[in-house]
C-alpha cells in the first residue's frame, strides 16, 4: 500500500517510519501479510490523531502498531493451536544488503530467532522485541503492552532469560561466504552423493517444513545429518529437471526458491553456524508463499 501526502503530516511521519514499523510487527507476529495488515490498520488509526498532542512520533506510532500486533496475534492462537504439522514463520524476502550490516537487526529477523519467539507468550515476546531489538524505555513498552513499568521490567528479564538459554549470541554474518556454501549445498544435492552431503552438515542438523496440510511435506522434523542429506537428495532425484531454484536472501540467511513451470512451489531458508548448515526451514504452504513477491525493508530506526 502506498502513503500518499496530506497537509496534516500523517502520511510523511508514517511513510518515514514504515520500515521501523513494519519490522516490529513483523517480529512479533512472524508474518509479513499479518504486518502489513496491523499497518494498514494502524496508519487508520493514526489519521485521526490530533499531531499537536503528539510529542514523540516514533514511540507513539511503535506503541499503536505494538499494540494491533498483539491484537492480531492473540486473535491467532487458536488457528495456530490448529494447525497441522510444523509451524513456520512467514519468510521474508530482503534487499540483499538489508540487514547484514547490521548484526542484532539480522539475528532477530532470523527463522531461528521467529521459531524462538513463538515459544514465547504474546506479551513477553512484544516486550523482547520493543527492549533487546528497539531499544525502547521501560515506560514506553509499558504504554504499548498496557502493563505498569515495573511488571513489564520482569517480563522483559523472564523473557531475555528464556531466549538467552536457548540462543546463542548472533556473530557477524558472512554473507559471501554463507552464499559459497549455499552453492556447494546445490550442487552436492544434485550429484546424490549422500556422504559428500553429510560432510556440509552440522551433525544434528534439522530440516523441518511447513505445509499447513494443503502440499506434501513431513510433517515431522527430520533430525541428523544422514537422515537429512538422504531426504535431501531423494527430493532431488524427482526434482531433477523438473524444478528451477533461485537463491536469495530471506530472513538475513541464504534461501533457495524452488519453482515449478514457473510457479512459486516453496522457499528452503538455510541457517549456517560455523560453515556448517544446523537447519533447513522449508516453507510449502502456498499461503505463507505470497508475501515473496515482494522485497522488504526492514530498520530499527
């Protein structure tokens, strides 16, 4: 959707924040399509606030967005508690030099980090994000979630506790070279050399898809480097010649889209930990695939 200007300055301050904006919701929700529409929503509802009352543009607008987010994700949990076989967020397709430069933007966009969140409740997850990602004040959080300062203090402790034990420290990516090795990930796979395979893997190395039981997919993660690359390379041998693959850059990661006669048919996000590939997240749920149509930017200013 496009912002276009008005004399009263609500589209200007609004299209100026947009990818701060949209980022957040991102991060809380896990999918683009459920942002853009808190967006859509929210920018409704900035229209009508009176800017002379407003004394902080950037927090008030983080404030309404978080806010619809948490709305919509509450909304959600039924339908997620619903859904069939593994969950996965939306991947998001990036510029290329989106979020490398920036390492905390990069690791918290990351299908790791999102499939992370998600196991964690709608408010500690919001207060996560506002805090570790956005940097916002306690008190500012606090008018977003609608909890006192103090109680969003704890939260916030609980919930940097929970994702700290569970997560290491994001390093500085090395886009080129996770690209070389997202490369010779290809082309080993097309060979069929299962042991060639298992040498580019970490040893318990995860593939796990989403297909929300509309395509074929497993609906278990496989889990171990040899049952991995021996899937792998069977999906290969019926996709030899069949299928074309493009590689991008989704979630600040390597991601191969895999196309049949021209048509989206899913996306593989590939995490890489010290030239190792620890996990495949393969998105098949063609209503999770729309959102690639279109390159995103993201910011956490």
């Amino acid at each position: 959707m496009t912002w276009l200007s008005d004399s009263g300055g609500h589209a200007d301050r609004f299209t100026l924040l947009r990818p701060l904006l949209f980022t957040i919701a991102y991060e809380i929700l896990g999918s683009a399509t459920e942002a853009d529409d808190v967006l859509q929503d929210s920018y409704l509802r900035w229209a009508e606030v009176d800017l002379s009352t407003v004394r902080d543009t950037k927090s008030y607008l983080a404030q309404l967005v978080t806010r619809q987010s948490l709305n919509t994700l509450r909304a959600q949990a039924r339908r997620r508690e619903e859904y069939v076989g593994p969950w996965l967020p939306e991947p998001l397709l990036l510029d290329q030099h989106d979020a490398s430069a920036d390492v905390v933007l990069a690791e918290s966009v990351s299908m790791a980090m999102l499939v992370l969140l998600e196991t964690l409740s709608p408010d500690e997850r919001a207060v996560f994000v506002l805090r570790e990602v956005f940097g916002f004040e306690y008190d500012e959080i606090a008018d977003a979630v609608g909890k006192p300062a103090p109680t969003v203090r704890q939260v916030a402790h609980r919930a940097r506790a929970h994702v700290q034990a569970r997560r290491k420290r994001f390093g500085e990516v090395d886009a080129q070279r996770n690209e070389e090795i997202t490369a010779q990930f290809l082309a080993t796979a097309a060979s069929g050399d299962v042991a060639a395979l298992v040498s580019t893997l970490a040893p318990d190395a995860t593939w796990m898809a989403d297909s929300g039981g509309k395509v074929s997919a497993a609906r278990k993660p496989v889990v171990g480097a040899e049952r991995v690359a021996r899937a792998i390379t069977g999906i290969m041998r019926k996709a030899a010649g069949v299928v074309r693959v493009q590689v991008v850059t989704c979630n600040s990661a390597p991601a191969v889209l895999f196309y049949l006669d021209e048509q989206l048919e899913g996306v593989i996000s590939i995490e890489i930990v010290k030239d190792k590939i620890t996990n495949f997240y393969v998105m098949r749920n063609p209503d999770k695939l729309v959102a690639l149509a279109t390159a995103r930017e993201i910011s956490r200013g």
